[in-house]
C-alpha cells in the first residue's frame, strides 16, 4: 500500500491485480479493520460522502467482492459479519486498526504491503 499522486496504490499477491485507488475507494478500504461489517462500511461511506445508504450499498459490496477476487482482502462469517486482514509476511493483525480487509463472506480483511 503506497499514497501515490494524490492515489492510494494497492499491492495485491498478483501485481496484476493491483488497484490504483480513489478517495471513496481509499476510505472504504481503510475502513476495513477486520472488525466492521460491510454493512457498516457503507454507512461510514454513506455519512462521509452525504449519499444514502441505499445507493451506496450496491458499490460497497462490489468493491469489497473485487478486494477479495484479487486476494487483498478476506471476508470473515456470514454477510453481516465483519472484514478482516489476510494472513501474509507483512500483514497487521485484525486486531490493530489497520487499512485492510478479509476474505470470506462480508467482513473484509486485507494484506499490508
């Protein structure tokens, strides 16, 4: 993970599935703390950005999947559970506040790199 021209970059296992991220993108996946349910992330985003839940919900569970389909993030539990950080030589550990996600249903985690 790099701040890069005003953009947040994220390194996935894959470099070609690295993402170049924008600020909604960038708060969305700092909201990911292995704690926070997608659910909760859209309402961040939603109260941040003055949208209603409603509309943003859609967007929100898009880019977590995404986050998970390039392995940077895990969702953990059943889709009202919370994201969590993969495992990895230099991922924090869910319990830290950390920019990163999970894997499985729709709590993310993610891998800092």
């Amino acid at each position: 993970m790099r701040k890069f021209a005003g953009s947040l970059l994220i390194a996935a296992p894959d470099p070609a599935d690295n993402i170049e991220l924008n600020d909604s993108g960038t708060l969305m996946f700092r909201a990911i703390d292995g704690k926070r349910s997608v659910a909760e992330i859209g309402e961040l985003v939603a109260a941040t950005f003055g949208i209603p839940v409603d509309e943003i919900m859609e967007d929100v569970v898009e880019f977590v999947a995404d986050l998970g389909e390039r392995r940077i993030v895990d969702l953990l539990g059943a889709s009202d559970g919370p994201v969590a950080p993969l495992p990895g030589p230099t991922s924090s550990p869910a319990t830290e506040p950390a920019p990163f996600g999970s894997r499985d249903a729709t709590t993310p985690t993610s891998v800092d790199r």
